[in-house]
C-alpha cells in the first residue's frame, strides 16, 4: 500500500494543540488559518501520495548516478520537482517579497511532513533549499537576496550547505577550505567538503552552495569561518545564467539509505578557484549557520515523524491483511489477522504513539517559531523563541532517535517479509538511519541542549515547559473524563512522573554541568530522550482531554485518540524515571571514565 | 580493521562463570576442560579472522546468484568452507560414532559465536546443518543416521530446515506441504517452501533439507504434521551420490541484510514427487522441530551476541582514531580522538556491556544443556533441563533484540561515516536485523517464556533462578569490595531492583496469564527483554566478584570487567523497573484491545 498523508490527525494538531487560530492573528499571518491550511494540506497529499510517493522505492531500487561529473536523478525525479515547484511548494513559508506565500511554519511543519513521509530522498532536495534560503535571508546583501531568492523560492534553482570536509564533520573549527579575496569584492574559494546533499544533480538549472571557508587572515577555530554562495553557474548582469563555476563533483557516496538522494563530494577550485560571494559579515559564518540550522534541525526532526507515520501505515495495513496463528485468548479457532495478536498491538499502539506524540510536539514547536518571528511585541517574541529554541534540540534528536526504533517495530510486524527489500519496510529502516546523524547527531544536540539551551539560561525555558505541563496535570484532575476516567488517571499518574523526572533532571543539569561536565554530558542524549518523552507525553495528555470533551462528534476519530494517549501513557511515559536514574546516578560513579582507552 | 575474537574474555566466561572444570567432570566429556577449549579457540580464532572474517564485506558486495535453479556462493566462500570442515568444526560437538568431536556444548558456543562474527552469512551454513543432525541424532532411524550423519558430521553435506511456507510463517498449523506414502517406505513430497537459508549453493556436494510436510491422513493442525529427509541428490546403496531429486531452487530473495547467504524458495515434486524419508514417526514432525529448535534458536541467539561483538570493536577501533572536538571536561585545547568525549563513552560502554552479559548468560545456558545431556543422575539432568529451556527463549529473545540497539550504536558512532557502505558498520546493522526475526521473532520466542516456561511448570524455573540471583547479591553485599566499594554498591541496588522487578512479573505472569490472557501476552516481549536484563546483570555482579578478587592478577582485564559491569548496573539494569511496570500496569486497562481494527 501507499502512504496516505493523516490530514484529518495533522489539522487536530494544528487546530487543538499548536493553536492556528491564534497564530493567524499574528502580523503577517492573517492568511494562516485553518481553512487556508485544509486547503493546502488536501492539495499536498494529492501531490505527496499520487506523483512523490510513488517514486520512493524506484529511487532506492535505481539511485541518482554519477559519471563525469554529472548527477543524474532517479528516472521521474525531475519530472516530480517540476510539479512540486510549479504548485508553489518551494515557497510555501517565504516571505511573499521574494515571491513565496509566506505563510506560518506551523502550516509549512505538515507540508514538509507529508512531502518526507512520501519520498525522504526526493524530500532533502527542497529541505536544503530552504536552508539556502534562509541564510540568505538572514545575512545576505539586499543584492545578494535580489539575485537569488526568487529563483530560489521559486524552486528553479536548488540549495545546498557545505560544511563538513573529511578532517571536519562535527567539529567545525577544524574547517580547512580557504577564500582569498579578489579586488571586485568577490572570492576565490578553495577545497573539499564532503556528505554535500543533493550537491549536483540535472532537477534544477542552477545550484546555490552555501559554503563554510576562511579567510587567509582569519582567527584560527570557529571564530574564523566564513559563509560564501558559491553557485554551480555563475551569473551575467541580467541575472541569467553565465560561466561554469570552478566547482566539481567528483564522487557520490554508496549509502545505507536515502539511496536517491545524491551525497557528492564537490571540489572548490581545481581550475584557478570558484568565485565565491561572502554572505554577511567576515567570520560570523558559523553563527548565521547555527540559525540556518535550526530551521533545518526542525525539519529532519520532522523527517523522523514523517518516516515513522510512513513506517507505521504500512505495518497496519499488512497486519490486518495477513492471517496467521490463533488468538491467545482464545476467541477464535481459525487463525485470524495478526492485528488481533497482543504483541502486534503492542508494536502498532507503540508506534502510532510515538508518532503522534512526536508530531504533536513538533507542530506545537513551529507555532512558537511563528509567535516568535511574528508577534509585535518584542518581550512575548523573546519569550516564544527561548521556548522554541529548547524545543529544536528535542525535536531533532527525540524525533529521530524514535524513528529508528518505530521503523525497527514496522519491519518486526512484517515477520520474515519485513526482511524481504521489495516489501518496503527496510527500506523506511534504513532510510531513517541517517536521522539522528545529519544536521548533528544527537550528542551534538544533546550538547545544545544542554549547554546553549539549559546552563546559559539558568533553565528557565525547561521550568517555563514544566510549569505548562503542571497546569495540564491540573486539568486532567478536574475534567470530567467520563468513561475515560482509567486513561485520564493513567495518564495523570504517568505524566506527573515523568514531569518530576524531567524536573530533577534539570536541577540537576544546572547544579552538576559546570562542576563536573563528563557526568553530565553522560548523561545528556538521555536528557534529550527525557525531554522527548515527556513533552510529546505532556502533547497527548492536551490531546486527551480535548478528545474526550469532543468524543460525541466523531467517536472514531476521538476514541482512537484517547487509546493512542493511553499507549503513551503505559508504553512510553513508563521509561521517563529510568532516563533519569540513568542520568543522575551515573555521576561521581564515573563508570565510563573507569576504563583507558586501551580498554576498550 | 577486522573482527579479532575475544579468546581471553571468552575463556574468563567459560571458567569463572560457566564452571568448564565441572563441565569436564560429566561422563563422556572428559575432553572438554579449560586447556582443551584454550587450544581450540586459539585455533578457531585464527581461521575465524584470517580467513573468513575477510571475505564478509566481499558477502554483502557479491552475493550469493542465483540462475537457472543454481546458486553459486560469494567468490572465496566454497574455499574458506572447505578449510571449515577440514579442520573438524562442523563435528565439534556432535557424537564421537558419527566422527564428531564430542566436546561440550559450552565449547562449541564461543567457536559458533567467533564464526558468527567473522561473517554471520556464511556461519548460517554450518548453523543450519548443525540443526538438522540434531533432528536426525534425535528422531533419526539408525538406517538414515548411519546414511546421513557421518556426511553432515564432516561436512561434506549441508543441511537445511525446511518450515515456512508462503501461508505458513509463525503459524506452523496452516503448513501444506503433501508426504504421500510409497510402496517402498519411502514418501513423495509436493509443495513449496520459502526463506530455506542456503536452500541451494555450490559449497558442498550434496544438501540434506529437512521438511515439514502432511499425509494425506493426517490430523489438521500442528499435531498432523511430519518431518522428512529429502536429499538433493539421491543416495545409491553403497552411499554415493545417485540421481537428483525433485527438488529445484526457483529464486532467491533480495534481502536487507546476510546477502551472501542465499535464502532460497524451494519447490519440491513439480517432477513426480520429491523422494523423502520419514524422520521418527508420523506426526509427531512438530515435536522434534521444537527439540531441534532450541538449539538453532540459542545459536541465533550467539549470534546476536556475535554480532554485538563485531560491531563493538569496528566501533572502538573508530574512536580511538577519530579526531573531533575539544573535550567538554576543559583537559585538551586542541581536539581530541572522540573515545575521550562522554557520549561516545557512554555509547561504547553500552555496547561492551551489552554483549559481554549477554554472553555469560548465553554460554551458562551452554554449560546447563552439557548437564541436561551428560549427567549421570536423572533428577539432576532434568532440574537443568528445565533451567536451559526456561533461558533459551530469552537467549534468542534478548540477545537478537539488542544486537539491533548495539549494532545502532556502532553506527552512531561513526557519525557520517557509519552510513557509507565501505565502512562496514552499515552491514552489521543491516545482518542483526534478521536475528529478532527468524528461528521464532521475539513474540514466538516471547509466547514460549509465558506459556511453556512459566505458566507450565507453575514459575519453578523462574523462582530457582531468582534463588541464585539472590545467593549472589548476597556475596556482593559480604565480599570485600575494596576500592571497587561504589561499584559493589551500585551492581547491588540495580541488580536488587531488577531481581524485585521480575520476581513481580514472573508472579504477575503465573496469576494472570490465564484469566486474561491479552494483557499477559501484550507485555510478554519485555517479560523476555526484563529477563535478558536481569539474568545477564546478574552474569555481570557474578563477573564482578571474580574480578575484584583476582584484580591483582592481571589490573587492566579485570579492572575493565569492574567497569563494564558497572556500566551494566548503571545504563542496562536501571531499565529493568521500567519494564515491569510497563508489563504489570497494562493489565485491566486495555490500552491495546480499546482500538479497532479499522482505527489502526
């Protein structure tokens, strides 16, 4: 079966949990309510389940392939983009100056969720575009915005950002590529970066590298990088395409997953140096990367929910068609559909909780964004950007990391076909495997986390989130949960858990993490792993109380909710207190700082 | 680099924890005592990495082909197998009469477990053959055990288990395969069997499959199945190879992972019938399966231990090279190689912890079954009897569910690179993931702890094992702890905790499992994770106390095992309550069974 995008459970999400009416009140944002948003999500998943869909597994089966330096795309692909440009998609949440749509994020999240859960590989395409985008909104000159945004936005041309070489992956200061300054204000930019998605390839006239390089006179370390556009064609005056730029690909990689996707390497200067246009300041390159990054850690966080719904679709589907063993309980003598056996339950109701628990807390996450970037109000915009820049971090590295166990469960439910490529769901499996890799890996958003976004603040983000979660656990005490009162109570009971496990972890975070750093940074992808869970559990309780107040207007819909919170309750919210224990009792103990390195 | 197998470690289990010296004093297993398994694994450690570990990249990259009904193995294989079996290793355990070696099973588990991790896709062959001279030592006619063994035993023939059927996966019951009965005493086998691993291939000159099928008499359902030999070449009298039978190879999947090993469709009797040869008696075909099965399922379950194994030292190996980052700890200006950075540490003391506990316990069921065979008094065979099969499922269960986590890990570790192909770490993500699968998934395996380990013997194997786990925390809390103080401490409140954990589930199991059988079921596969957890933590405290005492003998050895179980206790055990309460608080409430099928 094909993936059909969950429009009906994205706009609860939107409309209950991450508040879009409030957010179409925002400046700017008036377009950006929930009619706009059905409208678009049921145009989306025409494209997103009828053209991009349907290309996934071609693009495992017969990936992008290089020869002499060119990239040709899985046979369709170009076709696909073609479509997904001219509906607008590219520019769906750029500002309308440039020629986007410049709607909310919180409209874009499922956009970029059903787009991802169709076709990840075709999906990284337009994700590195936004990237590319957002940069040059960020920092770019006024010129540099007039000669590529549109074209950007528009989708006739793609992006890319270039920052790891073979020396440098997450350690950035040790970037090597060089830019020598050329007397017309341009530079020549020298050197290798490698894992450069969608690097080079025939989708897209033109490609937009953002690179990361020095300055021959730069500070050694972070404080000396620099940011560059460097296009694949260069441009004449009239803004039409001019020379090849001195920039190759001279490989791409032969991966786990994401086959289609092209990982070049491109070589910067091989034939006299790539002319290169310096995007902001001189060696504040990394500081505009970081807020890039957030936009695109977002959205691979987002990659991992979609990956997951895809994932999870598919092994409902198989579980209700496929007759195998009677049911331990004895209600039928014949064999019946695995769906009616506990464990595949299990499997199903624990990744379909995961998902939704994840999804709803990313959405809630672009809500803020867009309070953030919107809002007149300058104190309530700083308010609702420290919230969502602690979020970016979960969302990210949570959203991933679960992915790779719910991909797990959905080839677990296959059995043996599971095992078997043209089924499909190893190929969700090992697609999802870069996740918790790309964009940082989730130590290196556990160390966001940590540092950037609990020490630096004191955690007031972290005790702004558990005072939320407090008021929720209040509200979950004095509805009336009617004959929901077990899931109300499960919930109630698990949720407060976890909130005093998140809490302590905190505390703990602040009072350790300058004292003894190795302790804590132990401990911190399970910090990001905590917070995942408890947040994403703090979503599905919101979730419940709304369903059960609703549950007269569609009993299906709103039962199936409250069944999925009540998973997350038992299944997942359940692992919160041995995060913590994990975290906070491994310190002074020094397990892992016992051994040598010639121990291991 | 490559795989080395941990000879030292290896012995330090069979000595310290698995007892060999009182597995040496059993009748008839004289020979297998601690200088004599020293000499083998040194042996077997050298054809394991020198000539087999090096052709399983090559596996992955050139797998087994399949045409016109013929497979042909990797290049390098048939060679590397012959080599196998000229050294006597498909015989190593099996009965000196049929020109084995006769040793103890808890010798040949280290030799499976260093062929396993050298290259899983070729051990699957002689794994296989194993089990199919267990089903014919067990249930075999002296005629067919003097025609068949000696060929299986040297392997100059392989075996195959020939169970599932496109309907007949877990569900054995809907198994159609037709024995019709001949004149001759011989059979006539009709039907098609799938997922037969090294179902066909050119490695050996002859295939000896063992197949699951009806007479046309029989009874419905498992009790109306029978089990046969159905040669691929015919035997004449005087033994040698006759005509070939009608058996064919009709194509071989395109998998995730064990490319190299060929998992066959097999069709049999499109010619007038396959000639097959009754195995014991008619149906009863099931019942030596089960028996035959729980010695492929603990060798898949080494073989998830196995591969953790592999998959730690490609990682470690990694670490220590790889330069990136300045330590958060403020000891290094410059960056340093990733082991010194606490998440990679935490991620390797994960996995070392892992696989090392997850071997003593694997290796201690061994040393059971050697008494279950070999003792002398009847009672004491059956006391440890029961004990191997209660620790079977959960060797299978656990050790294959965490390969996958480990394996995960491996790559994580490698950040960008561990999704390239040519590193390696990839394949054995991809290899592990079949292990929770086949032989039984986790949920079968899962069903067997619940039904035929715990409910049927009424928790008697569950409560002994509970009585030595707390003989144990005994001597962690009256040992001399020395400087390992905090260690002892740590390995006696988490074990204790783990011990109460499933003490409570295994009488959680007992009163509930049959008046509401879907909440058992529904947590039966963490009532196997819960059991590999505190059952392989308990292998860890036992590790311990041998370590601290014998510290001075060799520090860098046993220091480490002091670590490593302390990472046991602190990022393995603390789950264990998590577990429980996720089992025990599902009861009643029906978080799973509340859905629909339709709402999935």
């Amino acid at each position: 079966m094909n993936y059909t995008p969950p429009v009906k459970e994205m706009m609860f999400v939107m409309e209950e949990l991450a508040d879009i009416a409030s957010v179409s009140q925002l400046p700017g944002l008036a377009d950006s309510n929930a009619d706009t948003a059905q409208a678009i999500l049921d145009e989306g998943a025409k494209l997103a389940a009828e053209v991009i869909a349907p290309l996934n597994a071609r693009g495992d089966q017969q990936p992008s392939a290089w020869r002499d330096g060119e990239v040709t795309a899985t046979p369709g692909f170009a076709d696909a983009f073609r479509q997904y440009t001219e509906g607008g998609w590219q520019g769906i949440s750029h500002p309308a100056e440039f020629g986007g749509q410049g709607l909310a994020k919180l409209i874009a999240a499922p956009c970029i969720e059903m787009l991802n859960a169709s076709n990840l590989s075709f999906a990284l395409c337009p994700l590195l575009t936004d990237g590319a985008i957002e940069a040059l909104l960020l920092a770019g000159s006024d010129d540099l915005k007039a000669r590529f945004l549109p074209k950007l936005i528009e989708g006739a041309w793609t992006g890319t950002m270039n920052l790891t070489e073979p020396q440098a992956g997450s350690d950035l200061a040790l970037v090597r590529s060089r830019a020598e300054r050329q007397g017309d204000g341009t530079y020549k930019i020298f050197g290798t970066k490698i894992f450069i998605t969608w690097g080079e390839h025939d989708m897209a006239e033109n490609i937009v590298h953002l690179v990361l390089a020095r300055t021959p006179d730069a500070p050694e370390g972070v404080k000396g990088i620099s940011l560059f556009v460097v296009p694949k064609f260069l441009l004449n005056d009239d803004g039409s395409l001019g020379a090849r730029n001195d920039v190759q690909c001279v490989s791409i990689e032969h991966k786990l997953g994401i086959k289609a996707s092209p990982t070049a390497v491109l070589q910067y200067g091989d034939k006299g140096g790539a002319i290169g246009y310096l995007v902001g300041e001189e060696n504040r390159g990394l500081e505009y990367m970081f807020i890039m990054m957030n936009a695109a850690r977002f959205g691979v966080g987002v990659q991992g929910i979609a990956l997951s719904d895809a994932a999870y679709q598919k092994a409902a589907a198989y579980a209700k068609e496929r007759v195998q063993s009677r049911p331990v309980d004895g209600s039928s003598a014949a064999s019946v559909a695995i769906i009616r056996h506990p464990d595949v339950r299990r499997m199903l109701g624990t990744m379909r909780a995961l998902t939704e628990g994840a999804r709803a807390l990313a959405y809630v996450a672009a809500a803020h964004a867009d309070f953030a970037h919107h809002h007149d109000d300058a104190g309530t915009r700083a308010r609702h950007l420290a919230i969502n820049e602690f979020l970016v971090p979960i969302v990210k590295g949570w959203s991933t990391e679960m992915s790779i166990d719910v991909t797990s469960l959905g080839v677990q439910v296959h059995g043996g076909m599971g095992f078997i490529e043209e089924t499909g769901a190893a190929q969700f499996y090992r697609d999802a495997r870069i996740l918790s890799i790309y964009e940082g890996t989730t130590a290196i958003q556990a160390n966001d986390l940590v540092g950037r976004k609990t020490l630096r603040d004191g955690g007031a983000a972290a005790r702004a989130l558990l005072g939320e979660i407090d008021a929720t656990l209040d509200a979950l005490k004095s509805a009336d949960a009617g004959d929901a009162a077990r899931v109300f109570e499960a919930m109630h009971r698990r949720l407060s858990d976890g909130r005093a496990a998140l809490a302590n972890v905190v505390t703990y975070v602040l009072d350790t993490g300058k004292r003894d750093p190795n302790a804590v940074f132990a401990g911190s992808v399970f910090y990001v792993k905590l917070a995942g869970i408890v947040l994403s559990g703090w979503q599905m309780a919101r979730a419940l109380l709304v369903a059960q107040r609703k549950r007269a207007d569609d009993p299906a819909f709103y039962g199936a909710k409250i069944a999925t919170a009540h998973c997350f309750s038992e299944y997942v919210l359940t692992q919160a207190r041995a995060l913590e224990t994990a975290i906070v009792s491994a310190h002074g103990d020094d397990p892992l700082f016992a051994l040598s390195e010639a121990q291991f």
